[in-house]
C-alpha cells in the first residue's frame, strides 16, 4: 500500500505561512542582535553567565518544590556569587536555603539576606521593581560606567549592588543608588577589578 505524499500539504503550508514568517524575521533578528550586544558588554564570559542562570533555575526549583508558598525567594547569581532575598517562614527553612545554595555547583560564595517572616505582599514587591528601574535609569542618565555592568536588586527597599567593576565605578553607583527617593540602604556585593 502506498501512503500518499505529504509534500504537497507541506507546500500549501510554506506558502500560507511565509508572509507571516517575514514579518516576524525583523523581530527575531533584532532580539538577536539586542541579546548578542548584552552578552558582548557583560564582562562575564558567556560560560560563566550560563552558569548563573542555572545556578538560579536550580535553586529556585529546588527550594520552592520544598517549601512551596511558605517561601518567597529571589535567587540572583553573579559570577557565582549568591544574593539570596526574600522571606522564609522559619529559620529552620532559610537555613535549608541558605545550605542548598552553598551546595550547588559553580557557587563561590552565598549572601543570604533572607528575613524569617510571612511573604512579602504584592504592594512590596511592586515597590522593590520601582526602586530598581529608578536606580538603572540613574545609572544611565549620570553616564559615570556602563550601567550593564551592575546588577540591581531591590528587597524591602534595600538595594543590592552586584558586578565586576573597578573602585570608581562601584563607588559612583553606590553613591547614585543611595540618592534614589525610596532606597533605604545600599549593599554593595562587587567584584572590584585592578
């Protein structure tokens, strides 16, 4: 018996789809490019930044198959270097974080900066993203480094500074975060160079 072929069907489909298809081309090659020019200006080799995405993934997975909703945790890798935030409902519990990421493989060093208490609610966290894009777009505007060389993470208002950066460069964001309205306190988790 012989099977009929598909080819045609295949065909009709190249044709209905293509115009579909290039419009999209402009779209995908330009988050190509916009991805590309990030990870050329990261000054983290592109292995190391695999590694810290999934270092975070790893954690994350972990920890909230574990402790599911009685865990608010932001895992940020930089490097290799751990910034853990958020709550924990029990000190038994941010210690069981805390452990797994000094565990986990390719990690240099851990900041735990997990509080004991309930998950912080939506307000806060809304909060916390405001405070970020207003210290990055501070970065940009003071023009004193490149601000993707420093990573932002806010929680409960305070603001973690992470990177590879020189003295200068580590001082001027530190002093550019704490001038933002709504940063509490700066923490500043470098990598100094030369």
């Amino acid at each position: 018996m012989t099977r009929p072929s598909s080819a045609p069907l295949a065909f009709a489909l190249v044709v209905l789809l293509a115009p579909l298809l290039n419009a999209c081309a402009p779209v995908l090659v330009a988050g190509a490019v916009a991805g590309g020019a990030l990870v050329a200006t990261d000054r983290r080799s592109a292995g190391a930044q695999l590694d810290d995405q999934s270092i975070e993934l790893k954690i994350t997975t972990e920890m909230g198959t574990r402790h599911g909703d009685r865990l608010h945790l932001n895992v940020t890798s930089f490097n290799g270097v751990v910034l853990l935030t958020g709550e924990a409902a029990d000190a038994a519990m941010r210690e069981d974080v805390a452990k797994f990421a000094r565990g986990t493989d390719r990690v240099r060093a851990v900041h735990d900066e997990m509080v004991v208490g309930p998950p912080s609610d939506l307000s806060a966290r809304t909060n916390d993203s405001y405070i970020t894009s207003k210290v990055k777009s501070r970065f940009v505007e003071a023009n004193k480094f490149s601000a993707t060389h420093v990573k932002v993470v806010t929680e409960r208002s305070v603001v973690y500074l992470m990177g590879i950066v020189s003295k200068s460069e580590a001082d001027a964001a530190a002093q550019i975060a704490s001038t933002t309205s709504g940063v509490a306190r700066v923490v500043k988790l470098f990598e100094i160079t030369g």
